[in-house]
C-alpha cells in the first residue's frame, strides 16, 4: 500500500514539472533583431543635410600697445598727437578758452575725428605728473590749466566732466575745496602741481583725456 501511494507521488511530481517547463525550440527571450549599421560619413564631411552646424567666428587677439612708460595697453591705442599713459590719454591744448569752451573742444577731439576726450580728471596723484609731463613736452614747464571738475554754483560737491572717474580730488593748493566752479592745475613755481578752483569764464590752456578701458 505505502509503495503505490510512493508512485502516485512521483507520477504526479512528473506530470507538474513537464508542465511547467518551457517547450522544446522555445527561447526565454525574445532573439534581438541585429541593429542597421550606420552608412560611413563621407571622406568630404558631413553636409549640411547631415548636421546643422553654427558657424562662430574667429576672436580677435588683442594687440600689446606699449607707453612711454613700458606699460601695456591690449586692443587700445592713443589718437594721433595724444601721448598714452598707464591709465589715459593726454593731450595739451595751448590755446586759452573758458572752461566750457576747452571741455567742448576736448568733446570734439581738438579737430580730430578719431578722438572723443573730455578735460582730464586728476583723481590719482601721479595724473599731475603725467599732466606736467604733457605739457613740458609742449614746451610749457609752469603755468594754469584747466582740468574736468566742476560744481555746480552753491554746490560744495565737485565731479569730473567725463562721469567715469571717481569724484576724488586730491592735493589742493589751499588745502580745502575752493569756492569757485571750474578747476584747473596750478603749475606755477610757487604752488608746484595742484588743484584750485577759478572762474569759470577766465581763459586759459587746457589738457584733454581719453580714459583707456
């Protein structure tokens, strides 16, 4: 008796394992069909069909200009009879003007085309050796010129004409702001390199600025 219920067993053990196992031919995936290979690019590139390239032009390399000095100036260069400095260019104008007169004229580049200035702003102290320079080369090594502040009457804040220039004022001839409206540089002997305030409509020389970025 025990040994027909043993057969039963495993005849029914059979029977479940046939029908669970995956028919004959029969893979448990699906066979991936093999993938196109691509058409080699031709030896000529690609056209403009293939792919849409965007074309970007080339960047221009900067050129190192050099000053009097030996500093360099990348892409930037001084007007014809303006002299480069580390930080600008000057250029002194003998003829005496008011001072509206001399910052239209710096304006217009003296009659230059290629020079648009404004009268020089004098916010770092060595500008005034710089200006000096400027003007001894000129042939003028003392005298008043004017520069690009001003204020407006009953103001007490002073600017520089080119609105780039920070408004600082360094080095006044009497030690404070002066009550007048237009600046110039005191060169005289006696008061070597300095600012000070004058009348707006006195006539003097003037020294013009290009600020180099």
């Amino acid at each position: 008796m025990k040994m027909l219920t043993v057969s039963a067993l495993l005849c029914a053990l059979l029977v479940l394992t046939r029908a669970t196992s995956p028919a004959e031919g029969e893979n448990d995936t699906e066979t991936e069909k093999p993938t196109e290979s691509a058409p080699a690019p031709s030896e000529e590139g690609p056209g403009a069909e293939d792919l849409h390239v965007s074309t970007v032009p080339p960047t221009a390399v900067p050129t190192a200009i050099y000053d009097d000095f030996g500093f360099h100036h990348f892409g930037f260069s001084c007007p014809g009879g303006w002299t480069m400095f580390d930080a600008h260019c000057l250029l002194y104008v003998p003829e005496n003007m008011t001072w509206a007169d001399a910052e239209q004229n710096c304006q217009s580049g003296n009659g230059n085309f290629n020079a648009f200035g404004s009268l020089v702003s004098v916010f770092q102290e060595y500008y005034f050796d710089d200006i000096q320079e400027v003007m001894q080369k000129a042939g003028h090594k003392s005298g008043q010129v004017w520069v690009g502040g001003s204020k407006a009457p009953g103001d007490s804040s002073w600017s520089w004409s080119d609105h780039m220039s920070p408004n600082i004022f360094p080095n006044w001839c009497s030690g404070e702001p002066s009550k007048e409206n237009c600046l110039k540089i005191n060169f005289e002997e006696n008061a070597s390199g300095c600012l000070e305030g004058s009348p707006c409509d006195a006539e003097l020389p003037s020294v013009c600025g290009i600020i180099l970025m």
